[in-house]
C-alpha cells in the first residue's frame, strides 16, 4: 500500500437567488433547462444535506415542490425518483430532470399552475472547500477518521466533490483503491448517502472496514 494520504475535507454552500422561477410543471422544465449548474447542484444534491435538518419526505427539492406546493403526487414521485448517484455530472442530471419532466407534461392537456407566492424560487450557490484537520495515511488511520468525521465532511466526499468533479466513484472508494483495497473499496461503493444518514455513515462505513 502506498500513494497520498487521504486529506478529509467538508464544504459549505451559500444560496442565492438565481432570477429564474417556475409555476407549473411546464415552467419548472424550462427553468431547469436555462438556470445554472450551481442551481441543479443546490436543489438536486445539495439538499440530502439540508433534509438531516428539515420535516421534507423527499431527497430533492423539485419532488418537494411537486408534492407539498403544485400538488402533482405522480410528477413529485417521478421527480424523487432520479437518483443523483446514478449522474455522473451535473449536466446529465439536467438532462434527465428536463426529459422526466417533458415526457410528463407531454402527456398532460392541462398543467395547472400557483400563484406568484408558491413560485418554485431557483437559488443558485456557492461552495467552498476546506479541510478539517483530520490526514489518514493508511486504512487503519482512514477508519479512526472516519468514525469522528462531522456529517459535512462525509457529504462532501461522498456527493459534493464527485458532482463537481464528474468523478464516477466518490473519493473514499477513490482512495482505497489507490492503497490496492479493491475489497474494501468496493464495499464502501456500496454505501448510498441518499439510504443512510449522513450523521451515521461515517461510523457505517469504518465498521465495514474493520
């Protein structure tokens, strides 16, 4: 075994407003289409982070609209559907979300639509990388790491830096490959952010490679 050290890093997002908005079905496809990949990233991914802090059922934002403003049950259950792990790049989440919400609005003669208060509001963001003190330079030290990492680490290597860096793989898989644990990486591959909490993962994760 051999190779860097694996550096734990976490990353906080700040939103803003991005200008684009949609009220029904048919205007939520063309904002998806037209608003920043930072704004897919927030309201896609961004928000299993925030969902260890709210009330919502649903992984996504747009599934959460769909359901508790538009009233859509079949289009929020379509919406939650699309699984974030299964995209390597923001732009084919776009490209999937658009086509899901075509193909369904395709089938409609009418799509009803809110008032200007229950607008679905597409925030765009910010992120930014740090490290948080903790370097493992073999497994051993990897899962002592793991086990204290806080939930905004573990969400960054698992879902942030792969998104932002189309990566296939999440960097704890990454990683332990490089150190030629294929057993143990591909058993960490298994391990989904969007089934677990986030709170427990990191303990999840050390107790499969002990």
């Amino acid at each position: 075994m051999g190779g860097d050290p694996f550096v734990f890093k976490a990353s906080a997002t700040l939103a803003r407003h991005s200008g684009y908005f949609a009220d029904s079905a048919r205007t939520l496809q063309t904002a998806i289409e037209g608003a920043p990949a930072s704004s897919i990233y927030y309201h896609l991914h961004h928000s299993l982070f925030r969902k260890h802090f709210t009330t919502s059922e649903f992984l996504n934002d747009f599934a959460s609209w769909a359901w508790a403003t538009l009233g859509d049950e079949p289009l929020a259950e379509l919406l939650a559907a699309v699984d974030p792990l299964d995209l390597v790049s923001i732009e084919q989440s776009r490209e999937a979300l658009v086509r899901i919400i075509g193909e369904y609005v395709g089938r409609m003669e009418f799509t009803p639509s809110v008032g200007f208060k229950q607008r679905f509001c597409f925030q765009s963001s910010v992120t930014f990388i740090y490290p948080i003190g903790k370097t493992a330079h073999d497994v051993q030290s990897f899962v002592a790491a793991a086990k204290e990492a806080p939930p905004e680490s573990i969400f960054y290597h698992f879902v942030v830096a792969p998104v932002l860096e189309a990566k296939r793989d999440n960097d704890f898989t990454i990683w332990l490959r490089a150190q030629g644990c294929d057993a143990e990486a591909e058993k960490v591959r298994r391990l989904s952010p969007y089934a677990t909490d986030l709170h427990g993962l990191g303990k999840r994760m050390a107790e499969v490679l002990e």
